[in-house]
C-alpha cells in the first residue's frame, strides 16, 4: 500500500495509491473517518465499469447506495447539471455529515467537488479518480469547477477532498488515447520539478504505457508526490502552483481553437509544453537545449507535437491567449523552464509569443 499526504493544516489529507482498492473505500470511510452516509456521484460509463466494486463495499459498510449520474465528460461541467444534483441530493435528504464520493475522470472531479464545495455551504468530498490525468492531477489540489459559455473553468471554488483513493487497475480500461492524454501531466510535473524522474520516464515510457504494474504505480505515485508537494506549499496560486501551469498557457488556446472535443486537455498540454520550451530557449532563460528531450519523450508517448493548421490559426491562438484569464496588467505569467526539473515564471507580453514556435 503507498500514501502520500497532502498537507494543509486542519485541511490536510491522505492520497491512496493500491490497485483493487475499490472495494475498501467503504470500510476506511466508516472505520478512519467515522462516516456514516455516503452518495455515490458517477457517470452510466464509468458506473457500468467500476463502481459495483466500489458499491459493494459501501454496502458491506452500511453506508448505503445512493448514486447520482451524470452525463459523461465535459458535458457535466455545467451549472445546470450542477443544479440537478442538487436537486437529487436534496432528494436523496443528503445533510452536512453526507460525504459525496466522486467516481470518474477529471470532468466528473471537478463537477462533483464545486457541488461538494457549494452544498449546504461545503460537505465532504471523496475523488476516486478513474482517468490518469484525474489520478495524477484533478483529483489532487481542490479546484474545482464548472464551465461558463465564455469559457471553461470560469466559475469554481478551492475545496480539498477529505481523501483521495486512487486504484491504478481501473486504468485497464481506458482508451490508449486518454491513456496517452493523461501521461502529458505526468511529463509536466517532471519538468518542472524533477530532473530525476523525467530521466526515469525516458527509460521507463513504454513500460508505463503498457501499464505494467510497477512502472505505472511508480509513475502516478511520484506525479501525485509532486502534486500534492507543490499544493502543500501555495494551496491558492499565489506564487508556486502557478508553475503546475506548463503547457497550458498555449494548450488552453489550443483547446479553444480546435474546439474541446478535437483535442483532449492532455495532447493540447504536450503541444504547449513543447511550445513554452522552445520559446525557453529562443528567449534564453535555459542554461542548456531542453526542448529536444521534452519533444522526443512526448513523441514516444504518442502525443502530437503541434496543433494541425497552426501557421494559419497563429493569431487566433495568440488572440486565445490574449483573453485568458491569467493575463494581468497586459502581460502573460509564462512557465518557462530554466533546465528539466525547473522552472520559473515570466511575464511575457502577448507579442512576446510570437518569438515562439513549435
Ligand atoms: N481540478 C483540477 O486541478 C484539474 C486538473 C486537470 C484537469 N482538470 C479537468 O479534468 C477534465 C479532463 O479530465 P479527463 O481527461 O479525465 O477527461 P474526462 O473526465 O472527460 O474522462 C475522459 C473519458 O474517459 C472515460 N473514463 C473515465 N474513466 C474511465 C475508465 N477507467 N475506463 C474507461 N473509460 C473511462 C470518461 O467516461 C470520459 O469519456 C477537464 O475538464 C479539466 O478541466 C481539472
Ligand atoms: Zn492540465
């Protein structure tokens, strides 16, 4: 069995990292946290292929088998589905000693912590992350959010879950696709934090893609580690967490451009990380060459390498960035990496981009 603890004062809370544990969430609820009532808040998807474990031992614990679906993906981020479980929990007769266990992707995390966070002004949340991109990263940190037609992520909250209870197996079932999405925030976390690690994936990359027991219990393991490490120290984005952002300064107007269903969170991560190293480099913030490395791996990974259309779609990316929500005073906090495993920010002016490529 592995932890890893996030530390947070009296918000502090413990990260399960074990293959099968589905089935003993239930009993460590009610036997560590003193729960006694639980709603179970998936997607029909992921229900159908992971929650009769989980269920099963929310049952065995008397903690009973409310269950609320919601649409699959980022179809759920929004606040009329918000509204909906709402409804349901009220239904249900759900109080403030109720703990809502979310079951599903980084889409389901999100959704399930903002209705944690806003319920009865905040109950408990529980992720069991089913993604690799939720185990390593939406599940860890307590940001949560819904979408806004302007946007996404524009509304949302900072509520850290109770527990986080991650069981690697579930993995066996995700598409190679959002397997590959996923392993894009692995590879940023080593890039920004740990040069030893990152040398670690280039050695061990198929074998995490084949998910082999070990190296994938390694490779989630040392990613939450970092996460939680990180959060444990700017738990608001005052300063340190901002550096959890590689990548997605032009992986978010990537998503914008191509539009969300195109192209998943991840691939949009890896091409923007490739961007931000080569503009690294072309504005010599790094000692050495970094971007090669970062590009080769990414590739073995499988993940594409730069948006399709962008010498047409330039501006309209740079435009994207231009409205992001993290430009302040007409100057955009850029992650650039000063060597593999560190990383500063900058403020670089929207034109400042157009000294990068892919
Ligand atoms: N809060 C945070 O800190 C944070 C961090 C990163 C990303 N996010 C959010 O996470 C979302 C992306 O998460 P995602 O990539 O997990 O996408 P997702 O939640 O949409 O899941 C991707 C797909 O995988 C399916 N799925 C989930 N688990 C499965 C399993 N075990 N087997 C088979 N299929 C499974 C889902 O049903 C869905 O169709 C975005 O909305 C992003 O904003 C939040
Ligand atoms: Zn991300």
């Amino acid at each position: 069995m592995s932890t890893v603890q996030v530390m947070l004062a009296d918000r502090s809370y413990t990260i399960r990292i074990q293959r099968q544990c589905l089935r003993e969430l239930g009993a460590v609820l009610k036997g560590d946290h003193g729960v006694s009532r639980t709603v179970l808040m998936t997607t029909r998807r992921v229900a159908r292929l992971h929650a009769p474990e989980l269920r099963a031992g929310l049952e065995d614990a008397g903690l009973g088998g409310a269950q609320i679906e919601v649409p699959d993906g980022e179809a759920a981020k929004t606040l009329r589905v918000a509204q909906r479980v709402y409804d349901q929990l009220i239904e249900l007769g759900a109080d403030r000693g109720t703990f809502l266990v979310g079951l599903g992707g980084g889409a389901l995390c999100d959704l399930m912590g903002f209705v944690a966070s806003t319920f009865l002004r905040g109950i408990a949340a529980v992720q069991v992350p089913t993604t690799l991109l939720a185990q390593v990263d939406a599940s860890v940190g307590g940001k949560t959010a819904v979408n806004h037609a302007r946007g996404k992520n524009l509304i949302g909250t900072f509520h850290q879950p109770r527990l986080v209870w991650i069981d690697p197996a579930a993995l066996d079932t995700l598409p190679v696709r959002e397997f590959r999405a996923g392993m894009a925030e692995v590879v940023k976390v080593a890039a920004i934090w740990d040069a030893a690690f990152f040398a670690w994936l280039e050695e061990s990359a198929e074998a995490v893609l084949r998910r082999q027991p070990e190296p994938l219990a390694h490779a989630i393991r040392r990613a939450v580690e970092i996460k939680a490490e990180v959060v444990g120290l700017d738990e608001r984005e005052l300063g340190l967490r901002a550096l959890l952002n590689f990548g997605h300064t032009m992986g978010h107007a990537i998503e914008a451009v191509n539009g969300y269903r195109r192209i998943r969170h991840g691939e949009a991560v890896a091409m923007g990380m490739i961007f931000a190293a080569r503009l690294s480099e072309s504005l010599a913030v790094v000692a050495s060459p970094v971007s090669e490395r970062i590009a080769n791996l990414l590739a073995r990974i499988g993940l594409p390498a730069a948006p399709p259309d962008w010498r047409e779609q330039r501006q309209a990316h740079l435009h994207a960035i231009a409205v992001d929500k993290k430009v302040r005073d007409g100057a955009i906090g850029m992650v650039l990496l000063e060597e593999i495993g560190r990383a500063t920010v900058r403020p670089i002016p929207p034109e400042g981009l157009l000294a990068g490529e892919f």
